[in-house]
C-alpha cells in the first residue's frame, strides 16, 4: 500500500472549473486523497463551502487574506458567524496572517489592525479546537507564534513559511507544522 498524502493549502476556489475537474480527476493518480481548500474572503468561504458539498475530498477552511485590503468589521463578523454556523464541515481556519508583501510595497504601515483581525480568528480557531493555516512569513512568524502561545493554539500549519532557524525551532517546539 503507497502512502497517501493531503494536499493541506489549496484556494480551489480561485481555479477556472475546468482547471478544479482536472485537479480532482488527477488526484487519485497522484496518490491525494484530499484536499484543504483555504479562503481569501467572505465570497471566498462561501465558494469554498460549496464546493466542499459537491466533492467529500474538498475540505473547506474559512479564513481572510492578510495580502489585501484589511476588512471591515463586519465582514470580520460575517466570516466568524459564517464559521460558527458551519464548524462541523470546516477542517480548518484559515488562510490568515499578516501582510508582510503589502508592508513591503509600504501599503499597510501598521500592523495592529490587521494583528486584531489575525488574534479574532485565532481565538476562535481556539474555541472551535480547529487547526489554523497561516500566512505568517520572515519577521511575520515570531509575532505570530506569540499570539498563537498566547492564546493556547496547538494546531498551526505555517504555509510557505519563510523564517530563521530560531523561529524554526520555535515552530518545532510547539509542534506546528510548516510548508
């Protein structure tokens, strides 16, 4: 028997349909058994959620993208209602972090905004006992760990993690994965 793998960060929601039917149809082939299909936004999530309905190897995650726009309150309370109302389908929250490309282009000056949006989704990853995928990358990944030990988080997978060899261990520590 091969060994059978998930494909943990996929947005399945952003392909063409064409393009979703041919990454389903292959998976078998390519030895996945599913798939962890992450939200950018609230159109995001919902996509998501339906396409989870269509195919059982589609597990949906409900999150926001920390690489655009911050959101406003109340979509933060939509997606966060959005994920209370269906916690028993989620695998995970997510995709969400912090803005390290949007800081870097000089887009977003500070962070503590887009810090709260990241800390409401966590403590509710916390409550629901669901994993969080991250996009929390270099200088981003220290301050992210520190909101994830702060508030109990043991289930982290940091997705295209970019970070030292001290964060590294900090990661290996807590037993979050990387990716």
């Amino acid at each position: 028997m091969s060994a059978r793998i998930i494909d943990a960060h996929i947005h399945m929601d952003m392909y063409h349909p064409d393009e979703r039917s041919r990454i389903l149809d292959d998976m078998e082939s390519s030895g996945v058994d599913a798939l962890i299909s992450v939200s950018s936004h609230l159109d995001s999530a919902r996509e998501n959620l339906q396409l989870a309905w269509q195919d059982s190897r589609i597990k949906s995650a409900i999150g926001y993208h920390p690489e655009q726009s911050l959101p406003s309150d109340e979509v933060v309370g939509n997606l966060l209602r959005l994920i209370d109302r269906h916690q028993h389908e989620l695998t995970a929250v997510g995709e969400i972090g912090l803005p390290y490309y949007l800081r870097q282009e000089g887009k977003v000056t500070s962070l503590e905004a887009y810090t709260d949006v990241l800390e409401a989704f966590i403590q509710k990853a916390v409550e629901l006992d669901k994993p969080i995928v991250l996009h929390a990358i270099y200088d981003d990944a220290p301050m992210v760990c520190d909101l994830l030990e702060k508030h109990s988080a043991a289930k982290a997978h940091f997705h295209w993690f970019k970070g030292d060899g001290r964060t590294v261990e900090r990661l290996r520590a807590n037993d979050y994965f990387k990716g």
